[in-house]
C-alpha cells in the first residue's frame, strides 16, 4: 500500500519525481476500465514538468506539490464538462473555473488526474452506470464486485493504486459505502465544512464531500489542503480520553452479515484494551432514524426529485437509467405534508442524538455487507433495488441526522473481501471524528495479527 503521505516523502527526498507519479498514474488508468470518464493526459503532464521544476528550486507549493488524484465527475474542472454519470448532460457547456475544492487542492500543487466514473446522477449506492461502464475493484479470484456508489470511480481509482487519494461526494452514503467495499477510507464531512461551489448537487439539505483515500492519515491531508489551510493541524486524540458507543440495535440486526459484525467488535476490543471507554447501548434515536426512513421517505431522493424531476420528464428523460428514474420518480409521489413532517422529525431527531450521544463517538459497521458480486445487480431490477437499499440503510442514518462520518477498514470475510466500521459524531465535530480515526488507525496498526 503506497500512502499519500508516503508519496510526499518520496517526493521530499527525491526518490521519484512528480512526471514519474504522472506517468505510471496515466498507464495504470488507460488500462484500468470505466474507471475515468475523462483524463487530462496532456495538462497532468505539463503540470507535473512544472512542480518538478518549482522543487528542484525549493518553492514547491505544499508537501502534496506534484501529486496526482482523482476527481469525480461531479465537481466542475475548468474546460471539461461535468456529465454527472448522465447522457443527459452531453449538451452542457464546458466549466469556466474548478469548482472551489479542486481549487484549493491545486493551489497545494496537486495534479487532476481525470474525472471519474459513478452512479448516474450521484443517485445508487452500488456504483452501477449502464452509459460509461461499471468501475470494478481488484480482487483476484473473487469475480465482479460492485464497487458501491455513488463516488464508484473514484474508489476504484484508489483501490486499483492509480492514485493515492481522490474526492467524492455523500449525500446518503456515496463517500463510505465505496471506501467500505473497497477496503479504504472514507471521510464525509458535515456539509459546511468545504465550500460547495462548482459541484453538482442532489439534495441541497444532505450533500456533503470529502476524500476516500488509504488511510486517515491520508484523509487528513486532503481534509487540510480542501479546507485552504496552510498544513494539516489535527492530531491523533489520546484514546483514554475518547468514549465509543456502538449501538446495539443495528448489532443485532439479523442483515448484519456476522463478518462485518465480528470484525467490529475486535476493532472495538482493540481500542478497549488500549484505554478508550467502549459503551454497548441501545440508541433510541437511531431506531427511530431506521424506521422512519423506509416508512416515510428518503429525504435525498425527495430533494432529489425537486431538482432533477424536469431533467427525468425532458426529453432526455428515456435515457436515464431505469433504476435510477423509477426512484426519483417514486419520491414524486409524496405528499407535501409527508416532506414537512419529514423535515420536522429531522430537526427533533437531530436534537436528540445530541442529547442521547452527547460527546461520545458512534460506531457502526457502515455497510450490513461486503461488496456483492456484480451480475446479478446488472440482470434483476428487483435485486438492485432491495440491495441498494441494504446497502445504504446505515449511512443514510448519519446523513439523516448531519452528522459527519469516518469509515475505517476493519478486517476481511472468509472469502477475503473487506469490511469496514463507521465511526460518526455531531453535526459539525469533524475534527473529533479525525483525530479519533488518527487515533484508531495507530491502535490498529500496533495490533498484533
């Protein structure tokens, strides 16, 4: 596993150069299918001649000076059209400037790579496009896997080592689904945290972003340079001074599959015996999240529906994918008291977690399941839908109630493919969430196999 922070040492101390990174970057993506759906061959290359020239005179722009990544195609690029996975945005007009982020991490001197593939519209847990391809991950022997969604590319991107870090977007679960299927990690912030500027939205109320990258370390890194600052500031909490509380509804859900339940646990035993507090207890709010959602509505599809719904009914409309459409078309059909006492019970829950959580950290698996072979999504609508649905029905929880979210890879089935655990807090403690996963990346690291 080569690291972001790795590659910045290597750069440091001239054990490779940036047009190498480029270079190898550029090979490992031409040959790795549906992953891009656009790359800058000639601007990533100039970019890097131009950051090896600004270090070999001492004035690089930050450690992450020549670095590739990968962005998905959701966030504008100035001079590349932001397609969102759609047929339907063929027609629209090349971005004139980079969306805000992008810009920032270019001011650090990093290199997009390309734009990346995902579920059309940001809208599927699973990563399926049936218009530019599925992205799938590299596990040898172990068949087709989706790759989760909706930010699918740009977890393959990481997985497959193309790049070290790329950005995704999470309006219900699109950053941590694809870092849990893909054995990486994932950071979705709250949604103030980075400026919105230049990305395509879904849902104005749930749209967040943030980095899936091979580490938290990593994720800091690109969390500093998002945000503008001059370095990265967080460091790893001390672990006897963070308290856990993993609920033990979602525990014994019987669609937990026992390996991601396990491994959860012996993550949590790690931490427990390295000092932090680890609380087993029923969490009354998150009940209520689980069963208002499939009773009620998703809040993502009905803003989603709000913003596209004359996109889906155009004349393009026949174009989206059917599984895609039939979805947002089925939010449609909810009443507008139905929303109101949706977003209501949004704000009241969202008062009460915080008087439930308080200043603990909430860990869950963030997915019930590891990533499912890709087949059989591709031929049965019906299996789609209920999978999708499975897929989402943890993340969609911390989406519902703001909170921002950290997936951390917790081990792997008996079949070897990866599971993952969510660590969350409170609307707007994203810096807790990052120096707590500092903090369990370096307990898991000193862990005995």
């Amino acid at each position: 596993m080569v690291t972001l922070a790795d590659t910045s040492i290597a750069l440091a101390r001239g054990e490779v150069t940036s047009v190498e990174l480029v270079r190898v970057a550029l090979e490992r993506a031409k040959s790795s299918t549906h992953v891009f759906t656009e790359l800058f061959v000639d601007e990533a290359l100039e970019q890097a001649v131009a950051s090896d020239a600004r270090r070999a005179c001492g004035q690089q722009l930050s450690p992450l000076d020549g670095i590739p990544l990968a962005i998905k195609d959701l966030f504008d690029i100035c001079g590349s059209k932001t397609l969102a996975g759609s047929l339907t945005r063929l027609d629209v007009a090349p971005a004139n400037s980079d969306a805000a982020v992008v810009a920032a991490l270019r001011a650090k001197g990093m290199i997009a790579l390309g734009k990346t593939n995902l579920s059309e519209l940001a809208f599927s847990g699973l990563g399926l496009n049936p218009h530019f391809g599925t992205p799938t991950p590299d596990f040898p022997g172990l068949g087709r896997r989706a790759p989760g969604g909706s930010s699918a590319g740009s977890a393959v991107a990481v997985q497959r080592g193309i790049v070290t870090a790329a950005l995704g977007s999470d309006t219900g679960g699109s950053i941590r689904v694809p870092a849990a299927f893909n054995g990486l990690v994932g950071f979705k912030s709250s949604p103030e945290r980075y400026a919105m500027a230049g990305v395509h939205p879904l849902a104005h109320s749930l749209d967040s972003l943030g980095p899936i990258a091979q580490s938290v370390r990593d994720c800091v890194l690109i969390d500093a340079a998002m945000r503008g600052l001059p370095e990265p500031t967080l460091k790893a909490s001390t672990l006897t001074q963070v308290r856990f509380v993993v609920d033990t509804g979602i525990l014994a859900d019987r669609g937990l599959q026992p390996s991601v339940r396990d491994n959860l646990l012996r993550v949590m035993a790690c931490l427990e015996r390295r000092g932090a507090v680890v609380e087993q207890r029923h969490l009354n709010t998150l009940e209520e999240v689980r069963q208002l959602i499939p009773r009620d509505g998703w809040l993502g599809a009905i803003e989603g529906w709000a913003l596209l719904k004359d996109v889906v009914q155009g004349e393009r409309g026949a174009s989206i994918d059917r599984r895609v459409s039939s979805r947002l078309r089925s939010a449609g059909d909810i009443p507008e008291a139905r929303v109101a006492s949706i977003r209501a019970a949004r704000q009241r829950l969202i008062h009460a977690i915080s008087e439930e959580l308080g200043d603990a950290i909430l860990v869950m698996p963030t997915v019930r399941h590891v990533a499912p072979p890709l087949a059989p999504l591709e031929e049965d609508d019906s299996l789609f839908a209920a999978t999708n649905m499975a897929t989402l029905s943890l993340t969609m929880i911390g989406s519902f109630l703001n909170m921002p979210g950290l997936a951390v890879p917790s081990g792997r089935d008996p079949q070897g493919l990866p599971t993952s655990v969510l660590f969350s807090a409170l609307h707007g403690d994203d810096d807790k969430v990052l120096c707590a996963g500092l903090a369990v990346e370096e307990a898991l690291a000193a862990r005995p196999d």
